[in-house]
C-alpha cells in the first residue's frame, strides 16, 4: 500500500475526527475508495473504536431509486444506525462522477425529504468527508491519475495547525461584522450575446452568526478533508451573484450559474448548461431557495478547480455561496436557520476584478486579504 | 447485466426473504458482490423496502482486527442498526477466500464473544445468505470462472415449491423420531499409517426438537440461499465421528476433521490439517464443543463439492454437523438450546458404506432414502 494511503487515514482519523477508543464510527465506503478504507478500518483497530462499514455506490442508489415508485420512507434501521454513532467517516472516490445522471430530479428530492432525519442524525455526530483518488476523479479534474494522485494528497497532506492560525483572523472579522458585500465587475467584454450578465454585486447578514475557522477537523467544527476555508451563515441576501466555476449537481454539468436573490430567496436564476439539474435543487422545499452558507476559500495548497466541490471551494482566491442548509455552528444556540433537505455550493473566481466588503471596510480585493503584502484597499 | 444476476436477485427477494413494502433491509455487499448489489437495490426499489447496504470487505475486517488490541465491546450502533432491520440480505462473493488467514485465532474468538448479541439481532431478522459467483470462488471450487457461474444458478435458480415437497418427507421421520445413529464404515483399506480413523458412528438425541425444511425461504425458517436440506438441533451426541469433504474454517483449509463426544462434549479432536484453527473454533466458549446441528443434504442441482459450506452442506448424499450455535427454528419455545458465539459446519459423504438410522430404523443407506426406488432395507 502507498504510504500516503496510510497517512490520509491517519489524518483523517486522528486530527479530523478525533476518534477515541470505544467510540461508535460509521464508515461510509464509496466505490472507488477500498485502500483508503482499509488504512482507516486498520487506525480505526488500533484506536480500539467499532465500526460499522457501509458500502456507499451510486450504482446501487441509482439501480434502488430508479426502481422505486417514489414513495419513500424514512429508513428506521438507518435512522437507529446515524442516532447511535458517535462519527461518520465518508470516503469519496467513486468510479464514474456520472453514475447517477439519469435518476429523475423529482426522484432524488422525494428522498432526500424522506431521508431528512437521517441526515439530521448524521450531521449531529463528528463526521468527516475526504475522497480517495481514482481514475474517475482525475477524468473529472481532467489529469491524469497520477498526477491526480499527488494533488489530493498536496491537498490533504498539510500543516493543519498552521494553516488555523492563518484562518483565524478572517473568522474574527465575520464574527464580529453584520453585513457582507460581495461585487464582481465584468471587465471582459461582452459579445452582444443574451447570456446572463456576468457580475455579482450582493449583500447579506452575518449578524449573530459564527464563522467557522474550517481546519479540516471536528475541534474546529470543521468536517471536510482537506478543508482550508472560513465559512458562516448569511441571511436576507439582496442583489445578483454569479458563479463562474462549473459544477456537477447530481451527476448533471451546470456552469455559468445567475442567481437573482430579492427579500432573501432566489426569485430568478439561469445557468448556460444545466439549468433543470439546478431548478429541481431549488424546487426541494423553502429553504433551498434560501442560502445556508458564504464561505470563503484559503487552502492555497489546492492550485486548480478539479469539478470537486471537496477541493474546489476551499482554493484560495475564491468565494462560494450555498444555497439550502446551513450549518449548526453557525448559528446561535437553539436557532433551527435554513433547515433544507440541500446543501449545493457554487463558486465564483475572486482572483480579479473583485472585492469583499464587511461593514463597508474592503476585506479581500482581488484574492489578497488586507492582512497580506500587496494589499490594496 | 447478465439476466442470471436479476433472476437471482428476484430469487433471493420476493422467494427467499419475502420482501414487502416498507420493510426496513440491510444489504451486506461483499468484496466481490457488487453486480449482484446492484441487481438486488433495483427489487428492493422496486417493492418499496427501505434499504442500509454495508460493505463485508475481508480485506477491512482483516486490518481492523489485526490492529485491534483485542479488548473489544459491542459495538452500540451495529446492534441499533440490526435490532431495527427486518431482513438482513447476506451477498457473499469475496476476492481471495484467505483474505483473513492471518488474523490471529484468539482475536477472532474475542471479536465474535463482544458481537455476540449484534449476532443474535441479525439471527432474530428474516435473513438470507446467498453468495455472487467470483474468480475467487471459482478458484475455491477448482473450476473455471465461466463453469462456475454455471454452477451457481444451476443450484441457485431452480423450481424450489418442487423441492420443498420432497423434503417434507424426511422433515417428518426427524420431527417424529427421538434418537439419531450415523454410521460410516471404513471399507478402503488402511495404510498402517497414524492418522485418525476414518469410521463413524455417532448417536445423538432428537426428541422435542422440529427439524426445518430448509426452502431456501424464511417462510421455511430456511435462510440459505441455495438451500435444500433438512436440518435439526440435537444434543447429547455419543461417540466418534469423521468428516471426509474439507472444508475452510476463518481462512484455513481444513481436512479430515476425527471427532469424539462424550456426555454430549468434544473430548477429543484431530485434522489431518488445520487442526489449529480448529482448536481455535473448539475453544471459543462452552456451547463450541457442542452440537448445534445435524442436517442432510438434498439437493441434488448440486453435482460436486466446491469447499464452500453455503453448497457443499446442501448437496445430495451428505450429512452434515455443526459444533456450536443452534438455530431457534429447531428449538422448543423459549428453550435457549446451544447459543455458542460460532457455528461451524463439517460434511461427510454418505453415497457409500453409509446409514442414517432414526429410533433404530434405517432411513437412508447409501444416499438412498426409503421412499426412493433402489432403496435396501
């Protein structure tokens, strides 16, 4: 086995889920993603925790779903399962990014409202998502395996306490600010076409609500490997965004996405390609029309978009917004927030031709914190 | 997807575990079972069953268990999960058979004493065991990989109604009789040589217990998939026994397995080889040097012996016994019978210098059966 199979595994089971002898862990094991999970099940041994594996292929949710007359159920087994596990680790890493396309849309919701408790259950342990390289994730990235190989675990591989210290100080102005605005000019020139107007210039609250410092581990309430970015729930959106960065909503292809946010929900959107994929998430229930999360990307370490949400939008130089759940951590002791059965992040390039503001004060322009040489406010 | 995999899926859902809407399933998928997954998510889809698939990876199990310090515990979630399953679906089909061969004896034995009562939760489930042919299999079998798949739907998709009559028969001389006597004698001339001898001659109590015709169908109490056999729970064995087919036991080839019981216990053992492991088996607790089963062999779609219990123990002209845990179906209400942490079944060849008497009549001579034609008294 590749060395660095076992030092993915013993990140992820040592400094991002903080797996403790006798703890109840759930191992969810994609396709793809074998040798990872036998360096886990093997730190996992050594922990002394129990574990349960679960065998998570699209192949068999397509085949299952697909099948079904649509009436779903929630599971209570699966339920009884997630409520009686202290952490889930997921490892990604499937063996065709599309393997799900041609479920219907109405299908997928009709689930992931029946499965609603289950994840709920399962958002309430310390869960951890990573992926284990495969070739399918390289075509997706568009790399060759190997070289695919060595980004991941570029990416998952790091200073975690040092790259902490450097997110702490953009957590501390979420924190303490109300307003955030995010404005995107369009520089290029457009050719005349009908298509979307390309800037983004939107305003949200941040008010009472704590940002996340996402260092890739559970003491941080951070449950991504790798992870490197500082997320928080905003509300009451007002204005226009757009999202330069292509994405895949449920094995669908969506690029170019317009978002028109008026009295804090979607009320107009458009995307190039893969508009219907991106109206069946915004018709799930209210909330998916809400946003559940701004985050905003510091990993350096990720130096390319690779059509992976995981990777994409911890990259420096970028902003994401969700729409659909937030995030418990965000959110003040006992308030519920957006509680949407969808979470889909959409990214957009800050590297030019953009700033973000708190409270009127420019706090990045053009990729750069006001923290960092070249700053220019 | 070959037509074969879908109609032993059908097989396996709607015959053998009686599927209905809303039935919560887990579905445990091993190494090399995952077309068969895919083919049984689509029924399960299709019937409206909730569905948990778990990943029975050898290959995991062997690392966690490996680097477990062997102080384990039962494990909370695992139990909530099957205690609130109806049907476990067992799709067995691994990559190597010796997956696990080096995993120590006495960690194995402590792992199945601290899961003992997540096993007990997955007995009291409709269960059914059924097994996708694999390269690995077909290895095992000595056959090629094509002749193998053969051979399993050949034993897997057949007329089961048909074969359930014929077993009723010999249900009914078991269920009715109070004492079993196997006997085998040694015809082949011994070569001077110190190894075990190879007769049996083994009588054991059956009075109040019910034997099962083993459908192949938990509406049988049979969880095998293919079945084809009748089995029951005695107790009180006396005397020797020799097993001839060999057999597997946790990775280790084991053959010509000698037997002796008195007052109802293994007093003495030997293998011409894997003795070992099954010492290991005989140690595990009280109930291991016990019976827990003696079942007869009759189904005759199974031509040959492949070094795999799930149809070796089903074949016609064999009789098998198991050392440890009793299935409730045989037992009277509420009598708690053998609850052994294992169950490990050993196969003899009855078509020769063979009878199996029941209260002193012979019921079988020579894989014959009385209400068959070539019967001799």
């Amino acid at each position: 086995m590749d060395p660095k199979i076992r030092e993915h595994a013993e990140v992820l089971v040592d400094w991002s889920a903080r797996i403790d002898a006798g703890d109840d862990v759930v191992v969810s094991v994609a396709e793809g993603a074998h040798e990872l999970a036998v360096a886990v099940a093997e730190k996992l041994g050594d922990r002394g925790a129990n574990v349960v594996t679960t065998y998570a292929s699209d192949e068999v949710s397509r085949a299952y779903l697909r099948a079904h007359d649509g009436e779903f159920e929630t599971a209570g087994h699966e339920l009884a399962l997630y409520e009686n596990a202290d952490s889930v680790l997921f490892l990604g890493g499937g063996r065709n990014t599309f393997a799900t396309a041609d479920v219907p849309g109405e299908t997928r919701q009709a689930a992931a409202r029946a499965a609603e408790s289950v994840r709920e259950a399962r958002m309430n342990t310390d869960w951890v998502s990573t992926v284990h390289p495969t070739r399918s994730l390289a075509q997706q990235a568009g790399m060759s395996y190997e070289e695919y190989r060595e980004f991941v675990y570029d990416a998952v591989l790091r200073d975690w306490e040092a790259l902490a210290e450097e997110m702490a100080e953009m957590k501390e102005v979420l924190d303490e600010g109300s307003e955030v605005r995010l404005v995107k000019e369009e520089t290029t020139e457009r050719d005349g076409s009908t298509g979307p107007s390309r800037t983004t210039d939107l305003t949200m609250s941040i008010e009472g609500r704590t940002a996340v410092n996402s260092a890739a581990s559970v003491a941080y309430d951070s449950h991504n490997l790798p992870s490197g970015e500082v997320f928080t729930a905003p509300y009451d959106p007002e204005g226009e965004a757009f999202f330069d960065v292509p994405m895949t909503i449920n094995g669908t292809r969506v690029r170019d996405v317009r978002l028109t946010f008026e009295d804090g929900e979607v009320t107009d959107f458009a995307a190039e390609s893969g508009e219907a994929a991106l109206g069946d998430v915004l018709d799930t229930d209210e909330g998916a029309r809400r946003l559940g999360e701004l985050g905003i990307g510091m990993n350096r370490g990720i130096d390319r978009f690779t059509d992976s949400i995981l990777f994409d939008e911890k990259m420096g130089d970028t902003v994401h917004l969700a729409v659909g759940r937030a995030y418990d951590a965000c959110l003040p002791e006992g308030e519920a927030g957006n509680d949407s059965a969808v979470h889909v992040d959409m990214i957009t390039d800050v590297s030019e031709d953009s700033r973000i503001e708190v409270d009127g004060e420019v706090v990045q322009r053009d990729g750069v914190f006001r923290w960092e040489q070249g700053f220019e406010r």
